[in-house]
C-alpha cells in the first residue's frame, strides 16, 4: 500500500496530471464567447470542461494500470531469463536494464548481488494488486478535482464575464502554484521563478485561447 501511496504521490508525474486537467477545463470553457453567451451556453461550457476532464480522469488511469502491468511483464520475462542463465550472463542481463548512469555506478559486485536477490525471490503473483487499483483511482480523482476551481466562480455569479475572468485568474493562481511546487521538488534554488514560469505559461494559453475566439 505504500509503495502505491508512494507511487500516485510522485510530484513530477501527479502535478503533470492536474496541470493537464486545469489546461483542458481552461480550454474549454474559454471557448465560451462572452459576448453572447445566456445560461444555457454556459452550462454547455461547465458540462463539457466536466466531461472533458471526466474522460482525461479515465483514459490516465487506465494507462496507468496499463503501463504498471506491461512494466510487470517485462520485468518477469527478464526474470525468468536471468533464472535460466548462467551467472555471467545473468549479470549482462540486468546491466542492459540500468539506466546509463547507474550501470556506470554499479560494479561487477553489486550486479551480481542483484542477480542472487532476483534468484531468492518468491514465484511472482498477479500483474494488477488492489493497491494499483486504488492508485488508479487516485489519479482519476486528482485530475477530475482539478476542474473544480476553474467551474466554481460560474457557480458563484450570473455574471458570465465575470465568472470568466475570475476563473482565469483561479487557474493562472493554481498553475503558479503547480510550478512553484515543482520547483521545490526539483530543488532549484528559487522555485518562485518556477511558479513565474508556469502562471506566465498559464496566462500566454489563455490569451491564445482569446485570440482564437474564446
């Protein structure tokens, strides 16, 4: 459970995924024309920033489960060769499976102590746990609660145009925050330049999404 925990927590990858949901329910309710647009418009405009995202939720979290699954199977059949291989072999096998810089790092010692690791392992069970599942629907919670703060002044207010421009300004808030966020993760010494960064991003979308009608 932890390792799942761990897993949908990942900053770089969980931030990426609610940056995605804000930029698409940002999209779509900026292609809402202020000008002309009554209550039906926009609740045509709330529905389908909701539906856009709902799917969004879907399709991440099955991708998820299909990328854990197929990492899975990958790694058994390495296995599986390894365990048929003898030591020399074994240890070339796990070495082309290192990341660059880690197969330079790691000696002949290191990867033949993950070879006997590997040995002593127990038969593998199921390719998908409960734990991927409820990773899984962390994600789609994650991304479909990212639409929320950009529907919410519609909520609030008749005003159309209003609503509009107080949304704009919810997602370029949470997109500076999003990046700030990421910068801290990645240690840079000034994350605020970070956040600048991601909410001048934020706002150069939403200008395009205007300037093309929105």
């Amino acid at each position: 459970m932890g390792e799942a925990r761990g897993r949908l927590l990942d900053p770089v990858d969980r931030i990426s995924e609610i940056l995605f949901g804000l930029i698409m329910a940002v999209t779509v309710i900026g292609s809402l024309s202020i000008a002309t647009a009554g209550r039906d418009e926009v609740r045509e405009a709330l529905v389908g920033a909701l539906g856009c995202n709902l799917a969004w939720g879907l399709v991440d979290a099955v991708m998820y489960l299909m990328g854990a699954a197929t990492a899975r199977s990958r790694n058994r059949a390495l296995a599986k060769q390894v365990m048929a291989s003898d030591a020399g072999t074994g240890q070339r096998l796990i070495a082309q499976t290192l990341p660059e810089h880690v197969a330079v790092l790691a000696g002949a010692e290191e990867i033949e102590g993950m070879r006997r690791r590997l040995l002593a392992l127990p038969p593998p069970g199921r390719l998908l746990g409960r734990d991927d599942f409820v990773a899984a629907a962390g994600i789609f919670v994650l991304v479909v609660v990212s639409t929320f703060p950009v529907v919410v002044p519609f909520l609030l207010t008749n005003d159309a145009a209003l609503a509009m421009r107080l949304s704009r300004l919810v997602a370029v808030a949470l997109l500076f925050l999003a990046g700030f966020a990421l910068g801290r993760y990645a240690d840079h010494a000034r994350p605020l330049r970070t956040g600048i960064a991601m909410g001048a991003l934020g706002a150069v979308l939403i200008l395009v999404v205007m300037a093309l009608g929105g």
